[in-house]
C-alpha cells in the first residue's frame, strides 16, 4: 500500500510512519478498529508482498480473530479507553 497522501490525515498522526516500507500487517491490525477493512485500503494498494515476505505470525482472516478484535474494541469503547492517549504508547513507538 502507498498511503502517502494519507499521512497528514491519519489519526494516529506520525506513528504510522512506524510501517514505512515493511510488512507491517501486524501493526495494522492491533492498531485499527474492525472498520477499517480492506475496502477502505483498496485504493491505496499498489501491490502484493511475496509470500516469504508476509507475516504469517497471524491468519488474521480468521473467525477467532475477527471476534476477539472486535470484542477488544467494544471494550476499549464501552470504557472509554483510549489507546493512542497514552505516555507509555507514545515511548514505545518513537525509543
């Protein structure tokens, strides 16, 4: 994906930058709400990873996960937690 002219309307600001020109599936999806799916990305994808090059740490088109992120996120919502609000997240992105 090449979401250059999305990064000055990123939310999360700057820390997207953390992906820049890896396989950042990972990062992606502990990061993002189960709406931002690939229909929102489809007009910023450019191409394929080769298959030795993905991330397969995860199969994250799987039922567990789709119910566990979404479970996750209701939780953050329902308590009013923000995840991008936090001192600890921020030193960790940028130390």
């Amino acid at each position: 994906y090449d979401i250059t002219s999305w990064l000055p309307l990123h939310p999360g600001g700057d820390l997207i930058r953390q992906g820049a020109g890896i396989e950042c599936t990972a990062m992606f999806e502990s990061s993002h709400p189960p709406f931002v799916n690939e229909k929102f990305l489809e007009k910023y994808k450019i191409g394929e990873l080769k298959k030795e090059d993905r991330d397969t740490t995860y199969e994250y088109k799987t039922e567990f996960w789709t119910v566990l992120k979404s479970r996750v996120w209701n939780h953050f919502k329902k308590n009013k937690i923000s995840r991008h609000d936090c001192m600890e997240y921020y030193l960790k992105a940028f130390c």
